[in-house]
C-alpha cells in the first residue's frame, strides 16, 4: 500500500526499538519495592505512561515518588538493555528531519538515554513530560502534529501498542501496526507489518511518500 502523508509519528519502545526485557525487569523489581506483584500482574503496561500505571497500583499521594524510582531504575538499566528493531535506521535515514516525530509514553529522560544509545536522534520527541493525558488518549499524537505543521489527517502512525493505536485513530491519523510485541489479531489498524523492514519511504514535493506491505 502507497501513502502520501504531511509527517510520520512514529512510537519508540516496539517500534523502533525494543527495551521490553529491561522494561519487565524494572518493573518487576519496582513492585516488589512497593509491595503490589499481585496487583502489578493484572495491570497493562505496554504503551501507558508509567504515571497511569502507578495510578492503577497506588494512592495518588505517592504516584509522583513512585515515578521517580520506576524512572530512576529504568534509566540505570538503558546501557545494554535497548536494541535496534529490523529496518528502523534505514526508514528514518530516508524521511526529512522535519517530517518525523517519535511520540512515546516514556518520560523525557528515559526516552532520550534509549534512542541515544540506538543512535536515533529525532528532530522532535513527545513524552509523557510534555502532555496531560497520555495514551490512549489522543493529545501526544495531536501535539507532535501540531509542532511539525501537519495537518493530523494527512498523518501516519506508526505503533505496536493498542493504546498507542488507539490514541492514533482518536486523532483522526492513519495508521500502521507492527507485530513486534503484540498479535496480529489484537492490532485495529490500516495496515498491518511485521516490523518497519516491510516498509520503505522517500521524500516527495510537500511531504513523504511510504509503501508498507507485508
């Protein structure tokens, strides 16, 4: 399938990387420091912004220092815990600076310590610092729209997260799904991939032309 569109969003953790081991083993060591494994088993995490996690697991007056462990553990277990995804650098090596985003749930300084140490170095990048309501709520995707000029419409995502798919279809943006951590079968999007290898993309008068398949 061909897609003319004004910028490309493109989630990171599933989506042009995978940190996913280190992701569960932070996480599981931080329920255990606060005493929910039970609980922590039953909540979804992939794709959510660790403050809507921590929400679901603990009272609100210590969401703000819990977040802060979570961070400070994650960001401690970035050097060898984060690998390149098939075909990322050579998609993003081919897209202008400036009709690119990464869009993620992570804070600013785990997301930034994560593509620095897969080489990725995004013109602009969403986090859940930047926003009020993260995914699957629209708002991020809608920012990085707003902030790159794009009319949303004529956006596309890119996400491996139902979450993140869902914030990208309230937004009113095209989709499409990678297979990377999540079944074909769980994915509501316009086109369904294995991973960015299955997709090509070069620069056009006035935006960027993609062909994804399968």
């Amino acid at each position: 399938m061909k897609i003319t569109a004004d910028a490309l969003l493109f989630d990171n953790d599933g989506t042009l990387v995978s940190s996913m081991e280190s992701v569960v083993r932070c996480w599981t060591r931080w329920a255990e420091e606060y005493g929910v494994t039970e609980e922590f088993a039953r909540v979804e995490l992939h794709g959510r912004p660790a403050a809507d996690i921590i929400g679901d697991l603990l009272p609100a007056d210590r969401v703000a220092e819990a977040r802060r462990r979570i961070d400070e553990l994650e960001v401690e277990d970035v050097p060898g815990g984060v690998r390149l995804l098939p075909g990322t650098l050579d998609l993003l090596a081919g897209l202008p600076q400036e009709r690119w985003a990464v869009v993620t749930s992570a804070g600013r300084a785990l997301a930034e310590a994560r593509l620095a140490e897969a080489g990725i170095r995004p013109g602009l990048l969403i986090t859940a610092d930047d926003i009020t309501r993260g995914k699957p709520d629209p708002e991020p995707f809608l920012l990085a729209a707003g902030k790159l000029g794009a009319d949303p419409a004529r956006c596309v995502v890119f996400e491996d997260a139902p979450a993140g798919l869902a914030a990208a279809r309230a937004a009113g943006m095209r989709t499409v799904a990678l297979t990377t951590t999540t079944s074909r079968e769980e994915l509501d999007a316009d086109i369904v991939v294995a991973d960015l290898s299955a997709v090509s993309a070069r620069a056009v008068d006035g935006g960027v032309e993609i062909i994804a398949g399968e």
